[in-house]
C-alpha cells in the first residue's frame, strides 16, 4: 500500500504561501493553517511564512500568540524580507490592542486604572499607531488630559450610556436619558456630551412636564441652576458651543421666571407669619409674658424678610411687598418695646 503523500510536498515554499494567503484572504484559517505548518516544517525560519502564521492566529481569534510569531518575524527579518514582517506586526498589534482595549474598558468602567494600565502597557510598541489606544493608555496611567482628547476617551468609555441618553431624549424620554447620564456620572463626571445631553434632559422635563408651585419649585430651581452650570463648561468647545449656549438661553430665561415665582411664594408665606402675630398678639390686652414671645418671634421673621428682600429685583412687585412687610414689623417691634 502506498503511503499519502505529506501536505504541501510537492509544491515549493512560494505556492504553499501564495496559497496559504489566499485561503487567509477568504477567512479559511484551518485549511492555511494547515499549508503554513508545513511550509515551516520544511523552513522554519522562513519570515514570510512566520509572518503569514502570524497573521493566520490573529484572524483566527488569538491576536496574543499572533503576535508572538509577527515578533519572531521582524527578529529574523532581513532587508531582502520587505517590510512584510513589519506590516504583519502592526496588524497583530492592533487587534491586541483592540482586545486589551475591551477588557481595559472594563476595569476603567469599575474604576480599576491599575488593572487597565497593567493590561495595556504590554503593548506599548503599538505607539502612534492607534490615536485611541495612545490616549486610552494615557487616562489610565492617571495622566491629564487636554479637553478634547479627554472627551475621545470618555465618548469611547461611556458609548453605550451616551446613545441610551440620547435615544431616550429622542423619544422625548427625560427621565431616562437622566438615568443613563447618572450611570455615566458614576463611571466618570468630566464629559461634555454627557453635560450637554443632561441639560437637554433637564430642560424639557421641566418644559414638558407638570407645573409645580410654592416650595416644589425648588428643586426645580435647583435643577435648572445645575443645568446652567453644566452648559457653561461648554463654552470653549467648538463642537458644543452653540447648541449649548442656545440651550442656556432658554434655561436662563426659565430660571428666572421660577426663581421669581418662588420669591413670591416665599413673600407670602412671610406675610403668612406675620398676620399669624398680629392675630394672635394685637387687638387685646396681653401679658408681659405674651409680649415677650411676640419679640422672639417676629426676630427671626424680620432676618427672614431681609434675607429675601436682598434676593428681590429692585420694583419688583415682592420686592414692595417686603418692603411694606418689614415696615409692619418694625412697627410692631417698637409697640411690644413698651411691654418690659
């Protein structure tokens, strides 16, 4: 019986590549695999075969030991070898890169930076190679970053809570972009989508929302005001400036409109207090005693109408209000200094 012949036997070093390489072209990586092994039985320091091997192990789903044999290609490369090792290398490079980066990302996410950077600076070669990776290694070895730059990163650390916003806000879902965002905060406070995208969020639950009176305005207020502190780290950047200064336009206007109503719900809880005195104390004979408890409570009424008196636009219609209120009190203040 006849014994097969071995793969490859009769065919030369260059057609067992050539097709090895066309095989890894169409994605076959067993059957090029199979034709790499056996050129590199026959030469096994042949670097374009390494090369190819190289390649084939990243295509096939192990760029780690890919790399490996791209490395051993460069070392045994020769002027005569091109520049075939050296573009393998790269290739294999980068789809390290690209896997370290995924399980890095993670780690940053948890806010890991020393397991991110032990897993990244193995690759270190890759250099200029690969903007995202250069930055990436950057952020996790705790270096600053210019704004732009950091913003590169953070798009690519917070991607998945950044489109969930901003799907949310395109179906007019306020509350949860404001989840998303507050997931993304969590990972890293510093990006200026995320501002962006927050203050949207802000502003039209607000706008869309039901209306809100008396003391529920303030966290309304409280809202908006960090809505408008959001915006204006934007106010340098090119690719935000303008949506957010429109945005802030509108915020601004609102939050004054909020903040007066609120003044005037304050006013007159003020006004509240003070006809509550006057019922209680005026109109009748009273006591030493009664007189006394009259002064300690219009003192810190008066230091409350004070207070808000400074917060009013000078003509305001609260503003007068105050003004004839703190009159009232004062008046009161002398008629009880009889009373010793």
């Amino acid at each position: 019986m006849n014994e097969l012949p071995d793969v490859g036997a009769a065919l030369s070093l260059e057609e067992l590549l050539y097709r090895a390489s066309l095989l890894l072209d169409a994605r076959q990586c067993s059957a090029a695999a199979t034709l790499i092994g056996a050129a590199l039985r026959d030469t096994p320091d042949s670097v374009p075969a390494l090369a190819l091997r190289a390649r084939c192990l990243t295509l096939a789903g192990d760029p780690e030991l890919g790399l490996e044999a791209a490395r051993a290609a460069v070392r045994l490369a020769r002027p005569s070898d091109g520049s075939l090792a050296q573009d393998v290398l790269g290739e294999c490079l980068r789809a390290v890169a690209a896997a370290r980066l995924e399980t890095a990302r993670s780690a940053l996410r948890r806010h890991d930076r020393e397991t991110a950077w032990t897993i990244l600076r193995g690759v270190a070669e890759l250099g200029q190679q690969d903007r995202l990776f250069v930055l990436v290694c950057a952020y996790a070895s705790g270096r600053d970053l210019p704004p732009g730059q950091l913003d590169e990163v953070l798009a690519w650390l917070l991607d998945e809570e950044l489109e969930e916003a901003a799907a949310a806000l395109e179906r007019a879902d306020a509350r949860d972009a404001r989840t998303a965002l507050d997931r993304a905060g969590a990972i890293d406070s510093r990006s200026r989508q995320a501002a962006l995208l927050e203050a949207d969020a802000i502003h039209r639950a607000i706008v869309t929302g039901p209306p809100r009176t008396g003391m529920a305005l303030r966290p309304v207020l409280a809202d908006l005001r960090r809505a408008s502190d959001l915006l204006q780290r934007l106010d340098d950047d090119v690719e935000y400036r303008d949506r957010a200064r429109a945005l802030r336009a509108s915020i601004d206007h609102l939050s004054r409109r909020v903040a007066a109503d609120l003044r005037v719900h304050r006013a007159r809880e003020l006004i509240g207090r003070h006809n509550a005195i006057v019922s209680t104390y005026t109109g009748r004979p009273i006591s030493t005693f009664e007189a006394s408890n009259a002064r300690r409570s219009l003192a810190p009424l008066a230091a409350d109408v004070a207070k808000l008196r400074r917060q009013c636009p000078p003509g305001s219609p609260e503003a007068r209000a105050l003004a004839d209120l703190a009159a009232a009190i004062t008046a009161l203040q002398r008629q009880l200094q009889h009373y010793v």
